[in-house]
C-alpha cells in the first residue's frame, strides 16, 4: 500500500519568515494530494490541493508543488502569521480506491 | 460543516466494554470513512464504505468493525475496547460537488474523543 512520509515533524519560523513542509510518496499510481491544517482542538481542514497532472498550484500566501519523477511534494507558506501555527498534514490519495494515506505531521509554531 | 455529525464527542469506558461510535451525514455523500488520531502517527484509516452495506479495511482494522445500513450513518463498533483503542476517532466524507470545491476533498467531522481506563 501506500506509504507517506513528512518532514519536519516541528518547525518554527519567525512571523513573516517562509516555511516549508515536505513529503514523500511510494505509490507511483498516487493521483491526488491534499494538505490538511489542524488546530487545537478542531477537526483536520483542507487548505489546498493538487492532482497528479499538475506541477504548481497556488492560493494567496499558500502554495503547493509535486515532483511526480521524485515521487516528493511540498507546501510553501510565504509571510508566515500567528494564525499559521497549527498541525499541517500532507496526504495521497491511491490509484485504484478512493483512499487517502497521510503524512504524520508538522507541528508549525510561528513566532512573533 | 457539509451536515456532518459525530456521537458522542467524547466518552470514557472501561476495558473490555462495547463501544459503538456514530457518524451522521445529510448530504447523501457515498463515501464514509473513520480514522483515529494519535501523537505521532497522523491520521489512520480504519474502515470505509462506499455505500450502503459496501464496506473494507484501511491499515488498523483489528479490533474494530463497522456498518452502514443506510446511506446517512456509518457506525464504528470497538466489540472489546482496548486501552490501546484510546484515542481521537475522526469520521470524514468525500465531497461529490464540483465547483469552487475539489470533487476529492475528504470533510471531516468534529472527531469523538475516546478514552479506555
């Protein structure tokens, strides 16, 4: 099955700094990976996502990227806030069921 | 919050008691899905449904089984908890609408928190 793994499991950054989270895939078939935000307390909530046919995708200060030769993506948050610090989880979806496999995690403490 | 709902949000048992956790959705999504939570290990897929009485296992299955008899409820059944079952469940859905929403995204609910003495 498919297998991710997510590094750092902690980062803190500087308000206003970048930060940037990274994951590795095993399933080559993998179709679909999403990225999750948890904060304290609250249920895991999508705050974006790419397909398989796309390199880049972007929304505001957020952007996501896939290397699908690497089997690798990454989050990039620019211009980090207090309200950034949260869990962030990275996930794939497998070719064949509409299963998602996630990421253990990144602990993101923004410092002011 | 895509109608989706948890029961109970948190409950405290006994070791070797049943456990039966509900998940209620309102949107008559097809796919269902239950996960637990722990330090460390993200989230893990327990079972899932594809529809009604259509079940299947995810990576942590021993212990648990589920059912979904109509479309709106997938229920999590821990026949003899475990303290090692102690733990945040998350029920989530897959959104079927297109959009300004992916047709993949997975909604979660507001998770039940379970603890085993």
């Amino acid at each position: 099955g498919e297998n991710v793994e997510q590094h750092p499991s902690t980062l803190s950054v500087q308000e206003g700094d970048s930060a940037v989270i990274k994951c590795t895939y095993s399933d080559s078939a993998s179709n679909y990976f999403p990225w999750y935000k948890q904060e304290l307390g609250k249920r895991p909530q999508l705050i974006i996502d790419i397909r398989s046919n796309v390199g880049e995708k972007k929304d505001q200060r957020i952007a996501v990227t896939l290397n699908k030769t690497a089997k690798h993506f990454s989050l990039h948050i620019t211009e980090t806030q207090p309200e950034d610090s949260a869990v962030y989880f990275c996930a794939a979806r497998d070719g064949t069921a509409s299963k998602l496999t996630f990421g253990t995690g990144t602990r993101l403490q923004v410092t002011l | 919050d895509a109608g989706i709902t948890q029961s109970p949000r948190h409950k405290v048992t006994e070791t070797g008691t049943p456990v039966t956790l509900r998940c209620h959705q309102t949107e008559n999504h097809r796919y269902m899905y239950w996960y637990r939570q722990d330090p460390g290990h993200g989230l893990r897929l327990i079972h899932y449904s594809y529809g009604v009485k259509d079940t299947d296992k995810g990576e942590v299955s021993d212990g648990y089984s589920v059912s979904r008899s109509k479309t709106e409820d997938f229920l999590l059944t821990l026949e003899s908890a475990t303290s090692s079952q102690t733990s945040v469940y998350f029920c989530a859905i897959k959104l079927a609408t297109s959009g300004t929403r992916s047709y993949n995204e997975q909604f979660f609910g507001p998770g039940t928190r379970l603890t085993v003495l």
